[in-house]
C-alpha cells in the first residue's frame, strides 16, 4: 500500500502533477552525461512522501479549498531534490546495484558519476530554496547537515553489536527524520502560519519521519527484495543494526556470534532469520507505533488552529505507514 492512499486531499493528486513537472524541469540539464543521469531517480519514481508532507502542511494552515501555492509546490520539489540527492549518495556508501527497480546510478555509470550527480541535485534544491526566502534556505542547509550527521552516526557503528537504542535513534532522527520535519515545517513557513502552528507540523513530521524509518527497517529483514525495489537483508550484510536486530542482540546469542564479524550473504540469510524469530521485529513495530501516536499528538496539540479535513488525513497518512509492506 502506497502510504500517500491515505491523504485523499482535493487538490493533493493535481499538485503532486506540478510537483513532478518541477522535478523534471530541475534536474534538465543539456549536458550529455547529466542529462541522462541526473533525472534518472525522478524517472524511476518514487512514493513522494516528504513533498506530500509538504503541500499537506500547507493545506493545514489554509484549507483544503483551493490548489497549493506555488511556493509551496516549489518547497516540496526542493525537499525531494534533497531526498533524491542523498539516495544517489547512499547508493556509493552501500555499493548498491539497484534502487525503486532500475539499476542505481553508480552501478550503471561509476561512483564519481554518482557522487556528483547527488551533489548537482542538491544544489537545484538549495537554489529553489533560496527562491524562497534566507528562512527556508537556512533551514534546508542545516538539514543537509543532520542528513549527514544521522549518516556519519551509523557510520560509526557498523558491525557493533553494542549499538543501543539511543544510538539507533540519533542515527535515523538525523538521516530520515530531519528531512520529514522539515518537509511539513517549509510548507507552514511558505503560508506565513503562527510559529506555534509552524512548530506543531514540524514535531509532526519529525516522528512521522521516525516511524517511516522504523518500518523501513523492518522491512529489509521481513520483505521481499521485488517489493523492496532493491536487495532485501543489505543493513546486515552491511553491518547496519537497525531497531529489531538491536531487540533481538539482547536475547540471542547465536545472532550475536554471527554479528560479531563481517557477514557473507549466507550469514547475513542466518542472521535475518534469527532476528525474525523472537518478537524483536513486534518490538519494533510497536515502537513505530509509539512514534505514530507522537505525531498524532503534535497535530493535536495545534488543532484548533489547523485544517481539520488535512489533520485527519495525516493521521491517515501516519497509520498508512505503520501497515505498509513496501
């Protein structure tokens, strides 16, 4: 289930439209080389969530009667130049082979090639952003920053069969969650909301982000590399231990011998089984639940002074996500 089914806003299909055509038009460019490589995610698709967050921010703080602006629409292409920017960087981090179905872009072309095409994207991004305002422009710089600061975290523990809670949290409140708030805070700043209304939205989209993450991670280890879009079981064999793993470290002994060095694609098979075996993915997934009802709870906390229609649908959106299989 696409977690976007959930939002149903009148104008939100028409404004995702405007939103593909901007992405499209950012990434133009007419050099050869990245002509071809710099639309090649836009191309491959994609849930579109942060920009969704955005123009559903925007709806909170002015209704759902009229179309979003056209900063709002230009707020959420630059929060998924972003996203797209960093998912070509993280492709060379994880020596992927594949992402949303289609070859990545360093295994078709090379790393160098990837590595600056990411870069490339998140300068459009940065330019749109400053077509915004030094506000926004700020904010999308400092949110970059956490994006590789959550990724330099997890960096820092790969193969750490020690790594705790706390650590996993700062990780992915970094690397996804940053993002998430940021999505909602940029389409209540672009409307001019009150800062509380602006805050609100923010703390929304920062533990939807959390959510969205932790379901993320249960899914490499329980779903099928063809809902995927991309190799299943990858954080093991690449030493990431995510929430359930970290549950299951804390009663198995068997996985945590196999951890305790670099896996090979049989252990990493082992290892994912074990991790299965002991309620530590339920653990997980009640957590993502937890995180749900924090973001349900920020919108309530504001909700005399939003859309009522938009609030229900993102709390749709949050339940969407904690049942989501791909």
């Amino acid at each position: 289930m696409n977690p976007l089914e959930g939002l149903d806003l009148p104008h939100l299909r028409a404004d995702l439209e405007r939103v593909e055509a901007q992405l499209a038009a950012a990434v133009h460019h007419d050099d050869p080389l990245l002509g071809q490589v710099a639309p090649h995610l836009v191309r491959a698709g994609g849930k579109r969530v942060r920009p969704a967050l955005t123009l559903s921010a925007a709806y909170a703080t002015l209704g759902t009667d009229r179309p979003a602006t056209d900063a709002a629409v230009a707020g959420a292409v630059a929060v998924e130049l972003v996203h797209l920017g960093s998912l070509y960087h993280d492709d060379v981090i994880d020596e992927a082979d594949t992402r949303r179905g289609v070859p990545s872009v360093n295994a078709r072309w090379s790393n160098v090639v990837a590595i600056l095409s990411g870069d490339f994207l998140l300068a459009r991004a940065s330019a749109l952003a400053a077509s915004l305002g030094a506000d926004v422009a700020g904010l999308l710089a400092t949110t970059i920053g956490e994006l590789c600061r959550g990724q330099v975290l997890e960096l820092q523990h790969l193969f750490d069969v020690g790594r705790t809670e706390h650590d996993y949290h700062s990780a992915i409140d970094g690397k996804t969650a940053a993002l998430f708030a940021t999505s909602c805070r940029i389409g209540a700043m672009v409307t001019e909301a009150a800062s509380a209304t602006i805050d609100a939205l923010t703390e929304f989209g920062r533990r939807t982000g959390l959510c969205f993450q932790i379901i993320d991670d249960v899914l490499d280890l329980v779903a099928s590399e063809s809902d995927l879009g991309k190799p299943a079981g990858q954080d093991l064999l690449e030493g990431v231990f995510t929430l359930p793993v970290i549950y299951a470290l804390r009663t198995s002994e068997p996985l945590r011998d196999l951890l305790t060095q670099p896996a090979d694609a049989d252990r990493a098979e082992q290892a994912r089984i074990l991790a299965c075996a002991d309620g530590a993915v339920q653990g997980a997934l009640d957590a993502a639940g937890t995180e749900a009802q924090r973001a349900r709870a920020a919108l309530a906390h504001c909700d005399a002074h939003l859309d009522a229609t938009s609030c229900a649908a993102l709390a749709r959106l949050v339940d969407g996500l904690v049942t989501r299989r791909a």
